[in-house]
C-alpha cells in the first residue's frame, strides 16, 4: 500500500494541531492560574453541582464547561493540556492530596 504525500500531509496536520492544542491548553492554564483563575475544563453532560465540587469551590477550584456532549479533537485535548497543567499548579499551591480530600470529605 503506497501512501500518498497528501495522506501524509493530513496526517501532519492532524498530529501537529493535536499537539498544539495541548500546548495551548497548559499556557492557557498558567496564564489563568497567576490571574488567580483556578478551574478544571469539563465537557460532556453535566449534572447539578455536587459534594466533590463544592468542596473544591470552597479552595476556589470551580468546573468550566467547554462544551457539551459533542466535542472534537481540538476540544479534548485543550482540555487535556489545560488540566494537566493546572492540577499540577492546584496541587503545587494546596498539596499533592488536594484532590483527595475533597473527594473524601463528601463521604457522611
């Protein structure tokens, strides 16, 4: 099977804007982080605020809805590269448990 320089040249394409909106995301993430903007991008269907995020309101780390139940490439990893970052930086400022116990403390 010969692939063809189009196809090859597609794929680049495909790859590289992956790439570059992951590496977006992680500067878009520092960027809102030292302007004091702590948030986790979400997307898909969302229910009502919950114990677990309510919890990590309370720290100031809010959820962003990026988009709803369709979503592309580009979207997934912005918001790959974005929280990476950011739980990087989260846990950097409050602990490497941060997470965990907002999750634990939602149990009765």
């Amino acid at each position: 099977m010969k692939i063809t320089s189009i196809t090859c040249l597609l794929i680049c394409a495909f790859l590289t804007a992956c790439s570059s909106s992951f590496q977006t995301g992680k500067q878009d993430a520092v960027r809102d982080f030292d302007n004091g903007i702590m948030q986790i991008e979400t997307y898909g269907l969302r229910t009502q605020s919950n114990p677990y995020e309510e919890n990590l309101a309370k720290r100031g780390i809010n959820m962003k809805t990026v988009a709803g139940c369709v979503v592309n490439d580009e979207i997934i990893d912005h918001a790959k590269g974005y929280n990476t970052k950011m739980v990087e930086l989260i846990k950097e400022k409050f602990g490497s448990d941060v997470f965990g116990e907002a999750r634990s403390n939602t149990k009765p």
